[in-house]
C-alpha cells in the first residue's frame, strides 16, 4: 500500500498522455485504417515495447544525459522526426485506386515485424517521450524508491499505453468503420501523410527546456 499512490498517478499520467494526439497515436491510426487489424496491433505492441526503451535507460540515468546533453538530444530529435517525414512522404506517393477498388482496400503491405519495428522506433525516437519519463522519475518517484518498484511503474506506463492503443487498433479496424472511410482512402492517406510530416516538423522544433 505504501507506493499505491505513485502507481494510480502514474497510471493516470499515462493514459492521458497516451490519448493526446502525437506520433504514436498517428502510426497506429495509419496501420490500423490503411491495413489490417493484425497490422495495427502489431503496431501497438511496438508502441509499448518502445516505452519499455525509456524505461531501461531512465533507470540507469542516461535519460537524465540524453536531457542535458545537446547533442545528443539533438540527434534523437532529428532521427525521430526524419522518420516522421519518411512515413509521411510515403503516403503521400500513394496513388489514387479505381473506386471500386477502395472496398476493404489495405493500402499499406507491411509484415508484422515491420509494424512491430515502426511502432518502436516511433515511440522510441520521440524525444518528448525522454522528457516524459524524466519527469516522472523525477516528479512522482521519490529517490529511495527501490530499483524494482521504479521498474514496475515504468512497465505500467507500457502497459497502459499498450492496452490503449491495441483496444484503438480493434476499434479503427472493425469493417464497418473501414468501410465508411473505403471511398475516402486515398484522400485520408494523403491526410494522414500529410500528418506525419507536420508532426515530424513540430517533433524537429522541440526544445529539451
């Protein structure tokens, strides 16, 4: 009972953060509508796994490095939003399908693996997710706080944020859905990719301070 209220704030924090819009709620989106619901909760498994990456090096303070240093700060930054643009630009190369064949078109061809990768590297080269977790190892964790218990509240941040994206995925993907946005497709990649690449400007403009 004695760390309960570190656990409920931090479950809370998550799940806010997890519902506001940014990177990872964009590339869950993009697989779960323009492919398929296998893809899209493959994409939201990554999402978590690249939180879990966070947590590994926040524990052993190197997030605290990454925050003070600039350059290295500057680099994950511009990684994180070169890649960003990269997703963005591809969708935007798509071309436009003959109407008929837009019903329960999947535009996007990946492998679960890739989706897994895409959703790690998504969440993983996002800076703001650096200062995220900093904050919470600072703010909400008391510095006697055993290693184990640290450890616990960074899992349930993924597990948080995992559970939420994997129930977005199985809602985005159920037909009907797809199927009101079937004749939109095209346009909605175009949106989407268009998105992405404002997101990777903003994410390249993001200040550690």
């Amino acid at each position: 009972m004695e760390y309960l209220a570190p656990f409920i704030t931090v479950g809370v924090i998550s799940l806010l953060a997890a519902l506001s819009p940014g990177p990872d709620l964009a590339v869950v989106t993009k697989n779960s509508l323009f492919g398929s619901r296998r893809i899209g909760l493959f994409t939201a498994v990554g999402v978590a796994l690249g939180i879990l990456v966070h947590v590994a090096y926040s524990l052993f303070g190197i997030g605290l490095i990454i925050s003070q240093s600039v350059l290295l700060f500057t680099a994950i930054k511009y990684l994180g939003a070169t890649y960003l643009l990269y997703m963005g630009f591809q969708l935007l190369r798509v071309k436009k399908k003959n109407p008929a064949d837009e019903v329960h078109a999947e535009n996007i061809s990946l492998t679960p693996w890739q989706a897994l990768k895409e959703g790690i590297l998504t969440n993983a080269l996002n800076p703001k997710a650096t200062l995220f977790f900093l904050s919470i190892f600072t703010q909400v964790i008391d510095p006697g706080t055993p290693l184990y218990i640290q450890a616990l509240l960074g899992v349930e941040v993924a597990l948080v944020v995992g559970i939420w994206f994997v129930t977005l995925a199985f809602i985005i993907s159920y037909d009907p859905i797809k199927d009101r946005f079937a004749k939109a497709h095209y346009y909605l990649m175009k949106l989407m990719g268009g998105a992405l690449i404002l997101l990777g400007i903003r994410l390249a403009f993001v200040s550690k301070d």
